[in-house]
C-alpha cells in the first residue's frame, strides 16, 4: 500500500522497481554524508544500503499481509529498517577493530548476569528462526530476529562498557559481541543484503 491505497499496474499507481532503488540509493547516500561527510566510497556504500534497505522492506513483512510501502522510512538508519541492521553490525565492528581479545581467556560466569544471559537467550533463538523460515518459507522470521538482536545488542551496550581495562571482562564482552555480530551478518547475508565495513 502506499498512502492506504493498493498500488497496481491497473490502477496506474505502480512505480518500476528501477526508481525505486535509485531513489532509495539517493536517499541512503543523503543519509550517510549526513552522519558521516567524509565517509570514503559513498557512492559504493550508498548502493549497498540502498539496495539492502528495499529488500529488507520488503521481506521483514509476512508475505500474504498488505504493508504500507515508505521509502523515507525504509532507508532510515533507526527503527525497523536494513540500514539499522546493518548500522548495528558496524557499530559492533568498529568497537571489535579498537582491540583485539583473546576467546581462550573469557569467564563464563558473566553470562549468568541478567544483561548477558538475555543477549545468550537470543544468540540461541537464531537456528529456532532459522527453521521457521525455511519450513514456512517464511523470510521475515530471520528480518524480524535480526530487529530484535540489534535492538537488544544496544540495550546491553547503552548499560555495559566493553572496552574497560580488567582482560578477563573486556574479553568476554568483545567475544559476545563478536557472537552477535557474526549473527547479524549470517541473517544479512541470507537475507540477500549487502554487509559494509563503514556507512
């Protein structure tokens, strides 16, 4: 739908899909020089968000629902959008590039805490998703779990600090993000979206 109203080649309010993407390409490149001007490959960058934004849109939606089709609201960098999935996956890969840990030297124990134990419980949920969709042919049960992982990943990150200076800690909180971003870029891929370093 667009404005509530069914879009048709009948009706003559249809748009080619090739508009689509350039204006969703345009849209995404005037978002990154808004947060990032001296982002290098903005053109190349812009592609891959634009493009990814458009099919996340349209496959975050069971597929016998109608939704209403915005392209504003698709390419934005918040809320239920790719280019908010993949934000997240290069907010935990530019925190992952400031140091490197070492996975053998990790306490379990943290992940009992409540904030982690909650990040663990959705890691796991990700193969139940995973069945879901190809059992049903059903796609935005992997787009939906992705919205979901992120949003918890920056729950847990607005409360811990992952970069402190005690090794044990810092590496047990970088091999968890490294977990939820492999997640993140595993669903992406899947999806047919495209993974960027920086935006």
């Amino acid at each position: 739908l667009r404005d509530g109203k069914k879009v048709s080649t009948r009706l003559g309010n249809a748009i080619k899909l090739n508009d689509v993407l350039t204006e969703a390409i345009r849209l995404a490149k005037s978002r990154i020089e808004e947060k990032n001007p001296n982002l290098e490959n903005k053109d190349e960058i812009a592609k891959k968000v634009g493009v990814s934004a458009i099919i996340f849109n349209d496959l975050k939606n069971y597929r016998e629902n109608d939704y209403e089709f915005n392209l504003e609201d698709a390419t934005r960098f918040e809320g239920q959008t790719g280019p908010y999935i993949q934000y997240t996956s290069v907010r935990i890969g530019s925190i992952l590039n400031q140091i490197k840990f070492d996975s053998s030297k990790i306490d379990y124990s943290y992940y009992n805490n409540d904030s982690f134990f909650e990040i663990v419980k959705k890691l796991d949920e990700f193969k139940v998703e995973l069945n879901k969709a190809k059992d049903e042919y059903a796609p935005h049960y992997v787009a939906k779990y992705l919205l979901s992982l992120c949003s918890s990943f920056n729950s847990f990150y607005a409360k811990e600090k992952c970069l402190v200076d005690d090794e044990i800690e810092r590496n047990t909180k970088l091999y968890l993000i490294s977990l939820i971003k492999n997640t993140i870029d595993k669903g992406m891929k899947l999806l047919g979206m495209s993974l960027v370093e920086k935006m």
